[in-house]
C-alpha cells in the first residue's frame, strides 16, 4: 500500500461508531485520496457540502414516493461520508481546528433532527395519526439530554475543580486506542475486529441512526424504526443522566474528604 494511502488511513477514528467504522467512513479515506490534495477543497468546505447534501435528502423524504425515499437514503449515506471526510482530511494535513470541529458537531445534531423529523411526517402522511411525531420528539429530546448532560457534567466538575480539564485530557491521552485492525494486519486480525465492532451497535448513536434511517426508508417502515429511536434514546438519556449524576456526587464526596 502506498504512503498516501496508509497516512490517509491513519486519520481514521480509532473509536468510530458503529456503521461509521466499517462503511461510511472507509468509503471516506476512498473519496479523500482523490481529493484530498486539492487544496480549494477545505476541510470546512466539506462540512458544508455535507450539510446540504443531508437538506436535500429531507427535502426527498418530504415529497414522499419509493424512488425519492431510495434517493434520500442514498444522500443521507453520501452526506455522512462527508461528514467522515472533513475531519479525515483536516488531520491529515494538521490543519484541525476548534471552529471546524465546533460547526462539524453543530451540523450533526440539526441533521439528525431534521432527518426524524421528516420522516415522523412521511409516516403521518402515510397513517395520518400523531404517534410517529411524538416517538420523533421523544426520540430528539432524549438524544439531545445525552449530549447536554455531558457538558453539564463538564461544567459542574469545573466548577469544583479548575484543574479538571487538563486532568481530564491527559487521562484521554492515556486512554488513546492502538490500532489492531486495517491496513497492515492479517485476515483474522480484521474478522476479530469487524465481529468486535459489532457491539457498537447498542450504543443507538449516529452511526447506527445513518442505518436505521436508511433502513426504514428502503423498506418504508416508519414506525418501527421510530419507536426503535424513541425507545433506545429514552433509555440512554435516562441512564446517561443518572451515570453523570453518581459521577458528580462521587467527585464532590472525593473533594469534600480530601
């Protein structure tokens, strides 16, 4: 394999959620080795070109029929190869930035309302009742308390300890994946790691919402797809607001008897 190729593969998320780590995002590093030395093609450029890309695929979803449902689901894993584009591209030219990041995470949680949001609509065309609109809600709501509880929590720890930023990130360096798997290592090697990714998919987070949405759009089947989202983010939410809960009680109980 030639050296762009492997530096390219080495700005793959080691962590990468679950459709994103075997799919969309290799298909990715495929697309940035053609682009990637365009120097025109910015990292936040292609932040934006995604971020249309899912508009469009909503404004599929909207007008409804098989063929514009197979085309949205067709642009919604096109708009999150971009998605895992931009962040390739910016780490292997070192050019990553806090704005880049910053507006890459903004556009992933409109999308991802966006996308629920249409097709709740597709599917009360379809059954005119209101139950796939309030699953989408409940399923939105609960997928933002995840996120907002984690800066919550971040706000509060610093609010006890000023120091807690710097403790936290060298913990993350600590903590940072080796590969074992890609480009370099055995069949076997790749199968273990494949079957191992697998797991992921009971995280219910982006990744495995790219799936679900395109799932329920080939095969027009709204509703379960929706209480599928409802229910698991309603369950995360829960328990991700109750794990950050004991982690701040623990945390001030530490700082109290120290």
């Amino acid at each position: 394999m030639n050296l762009k190729m492997t530096r390219l593969w080495a700005t793959k998320t080691k962590d990468d959620e679950w459709w994103s780590s075997f799919i969309t995002s290799p298909l990715a590093i495929v697309v940035n080795y053609l682009v990637v030395d365009f120097k025109w093609l910015t990292p936040n450029r292609i932040t934006l070109i995604s971020f249309i890309t899912a508009i469009i695929s909503i404004c599929f979803i909207i007008l409804g029929g098989t063929q514009n449902f197979i085309i949205a689901a067709v642009l919604i894993h096109l708009s999150h190869v971009f998605d895992c584009m931009d962040g390739q591209m910016a780490r292997y030219r070192k050019t990553t930035s806090n704005s880049g990041s910053f507006y890459d995470k903004i556009t992933d949680q409109i999308q991802i309302t966006l996308w629920f949001g249409a097709i709740s609509y597709a599917a009360y065309n379809q059954s005119h009742e209101v139950l796939p609109v309030f699953l989408a809600f409940i399923g939105v709501a609960f997928y933002s308390l995840r996120g907002y509880v984690k800066y919550v929590t971040i706000y509060t720890h610093i609010s006890m300890d000023s120091e807690y930023l710097e403790k936290l990130s060298k913990q993350n360096s600590m903590a940072r994946k080796e590969d074992y798997a890609g480009l370099g290592f055995g069949f076997m090697a790749n199968v273990r790691w494949f079957m191992t990714e697998q797991r992921k998919i009971l995280s219910f987070n982006e990744g495995v919402f790219i799936f679900m949405l395109s799932l329920a759009l080939v095969l027009d089947m709204f509703i379960p797809v929706l209480w599928v989202f409802a229910i698991s983010q309603l369950y995360w939410g829960l328990l991700r607001s109750w794990q950050r809960g004991i982690q701040i009680e623990s945390h001030q109980k530490f700082s109290v008897d120290k």
